[in-house]
C-alpha cells in the first residue's frame, strides 16, 4: 500500500522512528478498512518523495498498533500528526488534498 519512501511504524519502532527523529514526522494513522485512509494513501506517498530528506513520513495501523494510538487519542481516522523534536505540532483529521498537506507541511519545517 506504501511506498519504499514510508515508514511502516509500528508500537515498538514508534518511539524510535518518530520522538526520537531529528527531522520533523508525519504520521498517518489508518486501518486497513478505511475508505478515506485509502484515498488519502495515493497523496502520502506523493508527499514522501517530494519532501524525503526533509520530512519522515510514517503510516501506523490503528487495528494492529493499538497502543500508540489510544496514547495520541486517534479517534477517527485518517490522522495524520506532525511531530517536531519529539511533541506533536499538527493534527489533520479526514481526506485532504495534497496542497492542504504540503501547506502544513511547510509550516513544520
């Protein structure tokens, strides 16, 4: 579903792929069954290659990492949280078109 370019974060590499990053994180936060999460999965990717070497992209499961999600409050999905330093700075819930993304993006960096 991801491109080479995305992170597959899980529970146990979360900490490590996204707090401890020195470049700021955006993670999606989607399920597998998510009608949305699979509109949004083609921008993504988009996003990861325009922004590699500036911004890591991640995609979490909710369904299989359930953890980390009940500890950032996901309560619908797609998310997508921006991280800088280790702290979340943005939180974007539902479909969104590529220039909205981009646009929050840059305001991270």
């Amino acid at each position: 579903m991801a491109s080479d370019k995305v992170i597959q974060l899980t529970d146990s590499n979360f900490k490590n792929e996204v707090l401890d990053s020195t470049q700021p994180v955006l993670v999606d936060f989607w399920a597998a069954w998510c009608g949305p999460c699979k509109m949004i999965a083609p921008i993504i990717d988009e996003v990861a290659a325009d922004y590699q070497g500036k911004v890591k992209i991640g995609k979490l499961n909710v369904d299989e990492n359930s953890k980390t999600a009940s500890e950032y409050g996901i309560m619908s999905i797609p998310t997508m949280v921006i991280f800088k330093n280790g702290k979340e700075v943005n939180r974007l819930v539902g479909f969104m078109p590529k220039a909205q993304l981009a646009k929050v993006l840059d305001q991270a960096l």
